[in-house]
C-alpha cells in the first residue's frame, strides 16, 4: 500500500473508533447512570470491539508502511484506550509530519 493511502485508511478507522467509543459510552450511560436498559451495551460493545482491533490492525500497517518510530507507534496505540484520543493522534500526527496530510479535492 502507497503512505497516501495507508494514511487515509489510518484517519478513517481512526475516526470510526472514535465513533464507536461514543456509541458505547452513550450505551454504558443509558445502562448505568439511567438504569434503563442494557441495550446499547449489548449492541454497541462488540461494536466498538470490532473497530477498536481493526485500528490496532491499521497502526500497526501505518507503522510499517508510514516507517513511525516508537515513540509515535506507541502513542498511536495508546491512544485506542481513552474515548476520543483517536482524534487527538490523527490531528497531532498531521502537525508532526508523521500522518501526511490529506490531499485536498478539487472542486467541480
């Protein structure tokens, strides 16, 4: 895979993590702190399991494709833990050079 799209990949999965993580959080305060339903638990925490190994998949791709240090692989898997650091990491890693940036779409 070419870094341009390895990037684009990475910034998606990053973004759908961090998606997912809402989703469940939404399910956990509606389980917990409402004490209505265990539904969206149920439904979101798989859910959010499934995206949250897809994006230790995609680092781990960024890594080598992308040629990270250590220091930047860490904080990209360590970011997968609390609820949208996903997105902290994607906006650092543009700033730091270490994500390239998007390239931009031409108007029509």
């Amino acid at each position: 895979m070419k870094p341009p799209a390895v990037a684009m990949l990475f910034r998606a999965v990053a973004l759908a993590e961090a998606g997912s993580w809402l989703l469940l959080l939404g399910g956990m305060f509606v389980k917990y702190v409402l004490g209505d339903s265990e539904r969206g638990v149920q439904m979101f925490g798989p859910v959010h399991g499934g995206v949250f190994m897809l994006y230790l998949v995609v680092t781990v791709v960024a890594w080598r494709v992308l040629r990270w240090d250590h220091r930047t692989t860490f904080l990209a898997l360590a970011a997968s833990v609390p609820p949208l650091a996903t997105i902290w990491f994607d906006r650092w890693a543009t700033r730091t050079g270490a994500l390239p940036a998007p390239e931009p779409v031409p108007a029509s």
